[in-house]
C-alpha cells in the first residue's frame, strides 16, 4: 500500500468515525513509527500502515510495557534534562523547528503512574543529571545511555544502574495492566491483519502470513483470478527490475569518471613538479578547441 492509498483509506476510516493511527512515508508518521507499532496489538487499536513499515519493533497483544516504560515514560522524564538546548533544533538559519519536549500524550500510557515509581524515575534523573550535567548531552549520546539503562546486562554505573531499577519498576506496573488487556485482546480473537493488495515482489507474498499461520492447504476459489494476479505482479517486479539495472549502469558511469577525476588528483598531489602536468592539461584543451572549430 502506498502513501496515497493509505491517506485515502484513513479518511474513510475518520469519516466512519472509527479511531486510527496511520504509518507510511511522511516524516510526521515515520517519527513515530516505533511507538505506532509497538501499540498496534492494544484492545480496539486499529493501524493503517504501507508494506515497508514497522520493521523491528514487535506487535505484543495488549501493549509493549516494556516500550511505553523506556522510550515513552523514562524518555520523557530523562531527555528534557540532560539534551543540549539547540541539539538538532535548525533544518535552515530563517526557519527554526519547534522546540522538542519528548512529552508523550497520556492516552498512550494503559495507567497512570504511582507516586512510589514516580519518584523512583524521580531520582534516578536526578542523579543522571547531576553526573552527566544539565542539558549537557546530544540527543544521540543521550539516546544511547537511555537504551542501555534498559538493557538486562549487568550494570557497574550508579546512574545507568538507577535509571534500571527506575525502568523494571514502571514496567512491572504496566504489566499488570497490559496483561488485562492481552487476555480481552486474545477473548476478542487476537491480532487481525487484513491485507488490501499485494506485494510488489512475489518474495515478499511467499514469506508472509501464510506461512505464518500454516494455512497453505487453504483452497483458492478462482484459477483464473489467481493468474491474472501473478501475470500483472511479475510486471511490476520486472518494471522494478529494469530501474534497479538502469540506476546500476548510471553509477557505473559515474564511478568511472570518478576513479579517472581521483587518479588525476593522485598524479598532481604526488608530484613533484606540476608544470608537466599544467601543459599536458593545456595541450588538450588547445587540441579540443580546435577540434571544436575546425573541420
């Protein structure tokens, strides 16, 4: 499915008043394509998304815990505290964005936190801050301890070691009532993905769900249908393949040009004198002039 298509299903979903997420190619969507995802398998959550989205981020039935306390509540306790002010805040000098909050809307969290966890995450951003210093650190440098403050590894650090426990306490409490959650979610049928169209490339309709829900034997009712399928997809597959190899050759070209570019700079910055060079390179201009020129 592509973007179009998706924005086209969406408004049909808002017009039949039914609450949705959209994940495809937009920059809006795909900032927040881990968070979309990883609460897809929420009771009653309903996720428009293309055929290239949400890779790496698991679907669990009732809500991710684990995501919603890491990058969704200890986020957005830790980051506005120790992110340097303008870290990536500037697309252009004239058009600033916004300023980043990382404030997550409340809706997403399956429960208000306790008091006890939230001082909990409390100090331990606290102590972050104190040892790391406020607003000292690039988004990414603070990405990073944030994603090893919840690994399950053994911690020598007093900070990452805090922000740990901070994490497995609020995710213990979040598990309580995703659990809740799962068992209505499983009552209900579980996860229903419904499929509007297919892939581009056979491959991808091979490794699909049905494999992954061992329903091969299933019978198909139209021959004819199915034929018409597979001859329109290995259109598109060979269309595909042709720009793939068209885009080859095109780099090809410009590989060789710039190997010959980098060998002429290798010649001139290894020389040690360069006259020889500088009327070579004038010769042949001499000779394209008048070869330009005259008959």
């Amino acid at each position: 499915m592509e973007s179009f298509q998706s924005d086209s299903l969406s408004k049909q979903l808002k017009e039949a008043g039914i609450p949705h997420e959209v994940l495809n190619a937009k920059p809006e969507n795909v900032e927040r394509e881990a968070e979309i995802v990883a609460q897809s398998g929420r009771l009653g959550a309903v996720t428009i998304a293309t055929n290239m989205a949400g890779r790496g981020t698991d679907i669990i039935l009732g809500g991710n815990a684990d995501f919603m306390a890491r990058l969704l509540k200890l986020r957005e306790i830790l980051m506005p505290r120790v992110v340097k002010p303008d870290d990536g805040v500037y697309v252009s000098i004239k058009k600033p964005l916004p300023k980043k909050t990382w404030k997550v809307n409340e809706k997403l969290f399956p429960c208000q936190l306790s008091t006890k966890n939230t001082e909990l995450a409390e100090k331990a951003v606290q102590l972050a801050v104190k040892t790391w210093g406020q607003r000292s650190l690039t988004e990414l440098e603070a990405e990073e301890c944030l994603s090893y403050s919840c690994e399950k590894g053994p911690a020598q650090d007093e900070v990452i070691a805090e922000l740990r426990n901070a994490f497995l306490e609020i995710v213990k409490e979040y598990k309580v009532f995703t659990e809740e959650k799962r068992k209505k979610v499983v009552a209900a049928g579980g996860l229903h993905i419904v499929g509007t169209e297919r892939h581009e490339s056979r491959r991808i309709d091979n490794q699909g769900l049905m494999r992954a829900f061992r329903v091969e034997d299933l019978p198909i009712e139209s021959k004819m249908l199915t034929k018409a399928l597979d001859k329109a997809q290995r259109k598109v597959e060979n269309y595909f393949f042709d720009i793939r190899k068209q885009l080859f050759e095109y780099d090809e070209v410009l590989n060789s040009k710039r190997d010959h570019v980098y060998t002429e700079r290798r010649r001139a910055l290894e020389s040690e004198y360069l006259q020889s060079h500088l009327i070579e390179y004038a010769e042949l201009t001499m000779s394209d002039i008048i070869e330009a020129n005259i008959g």
